[in-house]
C-alpha cells in the first residue's frame, strides 16, 4: 500500500444520480450536475444505462439494513452512539455513488471516551484465562462465518469489489480469529537457567494494554481480524478506527463480537475525522501500541507521533511489488499468477503486482498470452454475474491511475490494452496492460494501487534483481521459474518481507506478514504475529536456597 497510495484519503463524499432516461427535471439535472462539480466528479463518468444494476444494489442494501449486523454508529463501552455534535458523514457505494448510509463524524473527544472505555476494561480482560479469552473469538469466528453473506454484500456494497472476492475476504478475515482464538492458549513464558545457585530466572508475556488500530478501505473487514484478533487473544483491548469509506464492514464485525460475548469496552469503534482520531490516539499515555495499515507517507507521521509517549508500533505501508518472470518459466503459470497477483481487488491491493519484470527471451510471448488473459476480464459492479473486477473506490483514485499513464505515455512506454475510463463510467477503469516500461516512470516507482500493468524487461538475473530491489518499499516479491538454484538465489537476494515462487496469491492466517525497508515494522499473522502485542517481563527469584 506506495507513497501515494490512495490509502492516504481518509474521507471522501460522493454523490448519485441514476444518469439514465428516467424522468428527472431540469431543476434536479442542473442541481445533480452542480453536486458533481463541488465533488469533481463529471457527469459522463456517472453509469450510462446501469439502472438495473443500481436497483439491484438499492435492494440489496435495503435488505442489509433489516439486518441483524447492520449498525451505523459508534461502538465505545458496548453502547452505539453517535458523535457528541451530531455530525455525519455518507457511506457511498462506489459502483453507483449511491448513499448507503450515514455515520457519526467522530473526533477527538469520542476517541478518548473510547480509549477510557478500553482502558478501564483491560482489567479484567487482561485478567481472564487464555481459554476463556479463547472461546469467546471462537464464537465470534462461528458468527462471522455464519454470516459470511451478509457481511460479503456489505464488502461489495461499501468497496465495491465482486462478492466472490468479498466472500472470499470474509473467510480471510475470519481466518485470522480463529486462528488468534488457539493461539490464545500458546502464549508460553520462559525458564532460564541460573547463573547463580540461590536463582530462579524466568520470563513471563503480558498483553501491553490498550492498542489503537487503524485500517484501510481496500480489506475492511480482514485488516480489522487480523489486528484485533491476536490483541484480544493475549489480553489486550482495541481502540479501532476503520476508513470512512468502508466502516460498515467494521460495525457489522464489531456488532458479532458483542453477540459473541466479548464484553463492553473490550473493542470499540470510532470514526469520522481521521486527523483529530489520530491525534488523540497518539497523544494518550492510555495507549500503548498503535497497529496501523496504510500509506507510508501516514505510517511515517504515526510512527513520529508515537515517538512522544514511546508506544509500540506495528506499521503494514506501501508496496511496489517486482513479479519476475524468467525465461525458463512455465508461460501459463506465470500468466495465470501475474493475473492473479496484478488485478485482484481491481489492483488495489499492498501485495499487487506493481511491476511485472519480464525476461528478454520470453517478453513478447508473455505480453501477447498476458494481455489476452486480461482481455477476458469482465468489468462491472460487483454482484453481477462473471465479474471479476468492480470499481476502484473514489474518483481520486481514478485520477491517479489516469495520471501515472499520461506520464508513462510521455516518456515512451505504449498501451497495449486498455488505458482509460470503462464506458459503466463512475470509477470503473479499463483493464491496462502498459509495455515498454522504464525504472524512472512513475509506473515503477510508485504504487500504482489500480489496474494498470507495467511490462519491464531485463537481460540477465543480476539485473532483474537490481531492477527489483530499486525502490524504497520492501512488502512482496513475485518470481516464476522452474530453476531451483535460481529460485534459492533470486528470493534470498531480493529485499522483501514476503516472496511468492510460482504463485501469485500467498497472504494466509498462519504465515507472517509484513515488509521490509520503507514497507513497514513488525509482522501480521502466524505465531509471530501475537508477539507484536505483548511485553516482555523477566523475573528473578533470590535467596532460593533458604529452607
């Protein structure tokens, strides 16, 4: 998730119009047209004739609403509430623009209500057994998974990704739960050996206390699971501030651990004004760990901030992942990986495929196979049928992508397919194959975080390496090859946290997870990934031999 991903916007308010020959007036065009320019958003990339799809989705978000999950205000201390001025902000469906609810613009003083309520919870939370702790995230994973429609409507609904995908979110997200609910119970100390005869030297792990957790839009249910899963399975409680794009997903995932049983303050949910939640996050000395998942740019301002109360941080930033495709390559498995790894969640994803480094031997075949393969990709909202990529989220991300391809365009790379607006219009954007590629486009230097492939091409190992590892960021690393030897030193040479061989799609609850360089501290998942939120105390025992 480069430097300028569009991670970093924390709000964004859209508006809709259905832009279709349905009996508006002059007035209401000329008012809706007004709307569009205060949100930059031009009629002709509003939907042309998708007024099925939008009645569609209108149904089914009513539907969500009747819902025993839907929640649209704050969780602090168990209590839905809205914010103390009344404020709102609109939660838009980016395939339409359509409303699909509001929710409180919360501030500084409901985050420290949440974060009091955290921590006059830690406690007694800390204090339950690991079993206990255990068995109330297994029930909360068996509520998720029980509702695992709903909450994938809700992901397509508020993100905009095909529900496949979105149901496929909710088994990942749930993953990590369950996951975090065995692990509770593996929380183990240490014995040291004495250095001294009259000594018993050992190390206990506690739960740091209260975490503040802030996640992205792009998995608005997995970043939050995979975050607050391991904090409550070590005893710790959960101040979490979703995106104000994609908050729905939290709610309805904050509303099933109540129904789990996981008491009040425990985990609570604030969100609205990203800055000010932030802030007081960093500033209170209640806090003792901040988690945070987005742009480097925002991780790099966390991680000063919390320098002033010295709090622990785990930081999961921005990504611009090489996949290197060699020469001795199986065609159709790298096409099929590079696919998957490139325009999963329509690119927007930490791990995509932001530069795809292709061999001199094998680059015109791969092109011609990868952009037939990209071809077939069926654009449209996300409840459609065949659809394997929906919108990207907000007109600002759209901007980007057309952005990064005018300046490739300028300095000599071609479109081989693709490169603009879809004809649905709103946000839904061709997808891109671009070759000719060179290391100082903004392509391959920057996070793309849309459905653009960058084609680049290398002679040698040693250069596809260089051309690998020259960027700041650090997350993921694609290679196809069906050399061993070359495998063993291409993944040890490159300079990422996480390396895929042969496969594009390689996040899983029980492998760790984060970067290396400017991509991040610390890692997510796995074993390892509980640490990230304990303490370590070391205890010595004197006068042992006195009987």
């Amino acid at each position: 998730m480069g430097t300028t991903s569009p991670k970093t916007t924390y709000s964004s308010i859209g508006v809709w119009c259905c832009n279709c020959n349905c009996n508006c007036t002059s007035e209401q065009q000329r008012m809706t047209v007004a709307r569009l320019a205060r949100c930059k958003i031009l009629p002709s990339h509003l939907p042309r004739m998708h007024l099925p799809s939008a009645h569609r989705q209108m149904s089914i978000a009513a539907g969500l609403k009747n819902s025993s999950i839907f929640r649209s205000q704050g969780l602090i201390g168990g209590k839905w509430i809205g914010a103390h001025d009344g404020k709102t902000i609109q939660v838009n469906n980016p395939a339409t623009g359509e409303i699909i609810a509001d929710v409180p613009f919360m501030g500084r003083r409901e985050t420290n209500d949440a974060i009091s309520s955290a921590y006059n919870a830690f406690n007694s939370w800390s204090k339950q057994t690991a079993a206990e702790r255990s068995k109330c995230l297994r029930k909360w994973y068996d509520l998720i998974m029980s509702h695992k429609e709903e909450l994938g409507q809700l992901i397509t609904l508020e993100q905009g990704k095909p529900l496949k995908e979105a149901l496929g979110e909710v088994s990942y997200g749930a993953s990590f739960i369950e996951f975090f609910a065995e692990e509770a119970k593996r929380v183990y100390g240490d014995i040291i050996p004495a250095t001294l005869a009259d000594r018993r030297l050992f190390v206990l792990k506690q739960p740091v206390g209260v975490v503040g957790a802030i996640t992205p839009w792009n998995f608005p249910l997995a970043m939050i699971t995979r975050k607050v899963g391991p904090a409550l399975a070590c005893g710790c409680t959960v101040v979490v501030k979703p995106s104000e794009l994609t908050p729905l997903t939290a709610l309805a995932a904050a509303e099933l651990a109540l129904q789990a049983g996981i008491p009040p303050g425990v985990l609570n949910v604030v969100m609205g004004n990203a800055p000010d939640i932030g802030d007081a996050l960093l500033a209170s000395p209640q806090v003792r760990k901040i988690t945070f998942t987005g742009s480097t740019v925002v991780g790099k301002k966390l991680m000063a901030g919390a320098a002033g109360t010295v709090k622990k941080i785990s930081l999961e930033l921005g990504g611009n992942a090489p996949c290197i495709v060699f020469d001795d390559a199986d065609l159709d498995v790298a096409v099929k990986g590079a696919l998957a790894a490139k325009f999963r969640n329509s690119g927007q994803t930490c791990v995509c495929a932001n530069r795809i480094i292709v061999q001199e031997g094998i680059y015109e075949k791969f092109a011609e196979a990868f952009s037939k393969a990209v071809q077939n990709l069926q654009v449209g909202d996300g409840f459609s049928e065949g659809v394997v990529q929906g919108p990207l989220i907000n007109e600002a991300a759209v901007q980007k992508v057309e952005s990064y391809i005018q300046d490739a365009i300028s300095k000599g790379a071609k479109v081989l397919l693709g490169g603009k607006r879809h004809s649905l219009g709103m946000t839904f954007y061709e997808p891109t194959v671009v070759t000719d590629v060179k290391s100082e486009m903004l392509l391959a230097r920057e996070e793309v975080f849309g459905p653009v492939a960058p084609l680049l091409q290398f002679k040698t190992e040693e250069e596809a390496i260089r051309i690998a590892n020259d960027t700041n960021s650090g997350l993921a690393a694609y290679i196809f090859t069906n050399n061993v030897q070359r495998t063993w030193r291409v993944l040890e040479a490159l300079e990422y946290g996480l390396v895929g061989v042969n496969e594009g799609i390689i996040s899983t609850e029980v492998a760790p997870f984060g970067g290396v360089k400017q991509s991040g501290l610390g890692r997510e998942g796995s074993k390892y990934g509980i640490d990230e939120y304990l303490e370590l105390k070391y205890v010595c025992l004197g006068d042992m031999n006195r009987k």
